[in-house]
C-alpha cells in the first residue's frame, strides 16, 4: 500500500484516512495509532468489512487467543455506540415522523383541528429536506451513514460484540 511510506502528518489526517478507510478497511492498519482507536473511524471499518472483524482489525489486536479484557471493553463499547445510533434512528423514525404523520393527517381530517408542526407538512420536497435537517441536528444517522452503523453493528453482533 503506497499509505505505507506515506508522511506521519498524513497518517494523521482524519478526514482523509476517515475517507479512505471507508474505502479500504485494510488501511486502518497504516493510520496513526490515534486514529486506530477512533470510534468514528473503526465503525466505518467495521461497516466495509462485510461482518469480518478478524481482517478488519488484525493489525491491532492479536486474534490468536482470547481478547484481553481492555479489548473487549473497547470494542464492546464502539459496539454500543453503533447500536445506540440504530436505536435513535428507530425511535426517529417510528415516533417523531410517525408522529407527524398522525398529526398531519388528523388535520385534514378535522379541518378546523391544525398541524402542530406545520412547516414539516407543506409538501413532500420541503417536507423531507426540513425532517433530514432535524435529523442532523439530532445527531440520528440518515443515508449513507444510517448503512455505514447498520453494516458495523451486523459486524459486531456476529463476534458477539
């Protein structure tokens, strides 16, 4: 890998090894240690390995025996936080969208009965860009990054993370 003789500064670099892990997962192994243990940047690479841990991680923790205690807090703890993220999408999804949809909806039924959230009810395009923009600001993963936890967290939960 050409990252290998790369400069320290760019090994450093967390939006570009962010970027390129979401790629490669292999190039963890040529990230600064910092980065190595990033929660970010391990859920991404868990999410690229398609559920194999093993390759994912190998250049930072010795698979041939057990995992020692510190690993697996530390991995059991980036798991949480990938199935914290799955669960907020959910309750997003399930109880503030659908909440806006019973209420949207008992509006047009009830003329005279308005939308408490009326500017999240005029029309599909603004509708949608104002719900991803509360999504953001909520911090719950929408997209891309909704897959990148779902992949990750079906990593961990093979490895009974």
């Amino acid at each position: 890998c050409d990252l290998e003789h790369a400069s320290s500064s760019l090994k450093s670099d967390r939006e570009f090894i962010l970027k390129l892990v979401k790629e490669h997962e292999r190039i963890l192994h040529y990230a600064s240690t910092d980065l190595r243990f990033d929660e970010e940047i391990l859920i991404a690479a868990a999410a690229k390995c398609a559920g194999n841990l093993l390759d994912c991680f190998d250049s930072m923790f010795d698979w041939s025996g057990l995992i020692d205690n510190n690993e697996t807090k530390f991995l059991t703890k980036i798991a949480a936080k990938a199935r914290s993220k799955m669960e907020l999408h959910c309750t997003y999804v399930k109880d503030f969208l659908g909440g806006i949809s019973s209420v949207a909806m008992k509006s047009r039924m009830k003329p005279n009965l308005p939308c408490y959230l009326p500017m999240l009810d005029q029309g599909a395009e603004t509708s949608t860009a104002l719900k991803k923009l509360i999504a953001q600001f909520l911090g719950v993963p929408v997209c891309g990054e909704f897959h990148q936890y779902k992949a990750a967290l079906m990593a961990f939960t093979k490895f009974g993370f």
